[in-house]
C-alpha cells in the first residue's frame, strides 16, 4: 500500500531493483490525498519498506513516519510562483 498517483510507475521502478518481475510486485492506493504531482515517483522509503518485505518470510511488513519524517522525506515539488491578479 503508498500514497502514490502511479502505481505502475512505482511497480516498474522497484521490480528491477530487486530482480523481480513488475508482474509479481504488487502496489495498491486506496487513497492518494493531496499530491499535486510531487507523489508520481516512488520516495525512497519505498525501497526500505520492499528490503523488510523481503525478509519478512510472507508477513506484512508497515513503514510508520513520523510527521517530523513525513516533511522531511515525502512529496517533493519543485517550487513555483505564483502571481494572482
């Protein structure tokens, strides 16, 4: 489960990763919430989260952040200005 706008972005980028074939790497999100593009990427603690997989033997593994980590690691977008008349 992420937070992300693409799932096939995240499965195609992570599958070779770790030598899997993107058929066998599953992503689901249920709920995106605000992205605004900046969650078309997979973060890196997607990566962290699939290495605890792996060594989990079938059991689910879950990555809680902190909110301090949260601003810090998710959705970046690089900054604009905006000008309102």
């Amino acid at each position: 489960y992420d937070s992300t706008q693409g799932v096939h972005v995240v499965r195609k980028t992570l599958a070779p990763i770790f030598g899997i074939e993107p058929e066998r790497l599953r992503v689901i999100a249920p709920h995106v919430g605000g992205g605004f593009g900046s969650k078309g990427a997979p973060p890196a603690h997607d990566v962290l989260t699939l290495m605890a997989a792996q060594r989990a033997d079938g059991r689910p593994v879950k990555l809680a952040l902190t909110r301090q980590q949260m601003f810090a690691l998710v959705g970046y977008r690089t900054p604009t200005i905006q000008r309102i008349r």
